[in-house]
C-alpha cells in the first residue's frame, strides 16, 4: 500500500472513531483520548493528521455529509424515470435516519454548533446545498418531461428535505411517537402526490 493510501485509510480510522465517540458521548462530552483508545492510535497520530479538535471535527462533519449524499446518489444511479428516481431519493433520505442512526445523530449534535463555529455553519449549509440541488435536478427531469408540474425545483427540494428532518427528527426524539415505516410511506406518497401530474 502506499504511503498516501496508508493516510487516507489512518485518516478513515480516526475519523470513524470520533463518529463512534460523538455517538456514545455527545459532541460536547468526548476527548481526544477517547478517540485514540477508540481508534486504536496514539493521540500523537492524530495530531499529526489533525491540527487541533476543530479540524477533526470538520473532517467528521464532511464524511458523515459525504457518505450521506453517496448513499443516495448510489441508491439513485441506475434510475432513468424521473417518477422512480424522486421515490429512491425520498425513500433513501428517509431510511438514512433508520439505517445509520449515529451518522444522523452526529449531524445533529453539530446543528447545536452553528451559531457558534462559523465553519461548521459553511458546512452543514455546502451539504444542504449538495442534497437540493441533487434532488432539484430530478425534479427539474420530471418538470421538463411533463411528468412533473411547473414547480420551483430548489423550492420543492428544500420541502422534501424539510419534510425528511422533521419527520426524522421527531422520531429519533421518541421512538414510540409513531409507526416510521408508516409515516414514511404516507410522507412519500404525499410529497410525490403533489407533484405528479395526474
């Protein structure tokens, strides 16, 4: 392996186990120590691929981000109706939540962060962007080939995803609130109902 592929996979170590500790600690509550024990390292290691706390954690942040938005364009790859692709995307956003909780979890613990690290506001704001303007482009499929009303693409992607949070949210807050499965065939029929055309 060489040596730029032995960082990258070190990097990928570390910051795994930051996820891992944000998870069972909270943003807030986890050391650099846990990190090393967690990661098997010496917190000397990650300093020399980390400056400081603040850099992993925007590390942190891009790979929970980033992994996210793979999941769904994956999910969606081999679609070509715009109908089809637009339930993958609602679907996966939504299953996201269930299948990997701690990722989901993590991005909440640095939604508390916003109004007090700038960087992370950038961040979590470029990934937001990433997710309407991928779930925009199919709707504005759809729009173009008729199968979709005359609609404001960024609008209703923003809607979808608000949608997605909420519900999310809710959910990952109390459990027994509802039925998940259910609300989120009933929110996906909805969504898509008002914007098919009939």
């Amino acid at each position: 392996m060489s040596k730029p592929d032995v960082a990258a996979e070190r990097k990928d170590q570390i910051v795994r186990a930051t996820v891992d500790c944000i998870t069972k600690h909270g943003y807030h509550n986890f050391s650099m120590q846990d990190v090393a024990r967690t990661a098997g390292v010496s917190k000397g290691i990650i300093h020399y691929y980390f400056l400081n706390k603040d850099d992993l954690m925007m590390s942190v942040l891009d790979k929970v981000a980033g992994d996210i938005e793979t999941i769904i364009a994956s999910d969606m790859e081999s679609i070509t109706n715009p109908i089809d692709k637009l339930k993958v995307f609602i679907a996966a956003a939504f299953d996201i939540v269930r299948s990997t909780k701690e990722y989901y979890q993590v991005n909440m613990d640095f939604w508390t962060q916003i109004n007090q690290k700038k960087e992370v506001r950038q961040v979590i704001s470029r990934h937001y962007a990433k997710f309407r303007d991928s779930c925009a482009k199919v709707i504005e499929e759809g729009v173009n080939q008729g199968v979709f009303r005359q609609v404001n693409p960024q609008h209703q992607a923003s809607l979808i995803i608000a949608t997605v949070d909420g519900v999310s949210l809710q959910w990952l807050f109390d459990e027994t609130v509802y039925d998940y499965a259910e609300i989120v065939k009933t929110a996906g029929a909805q969504l898509l109902d008002s914007i098919v055309v009939r």
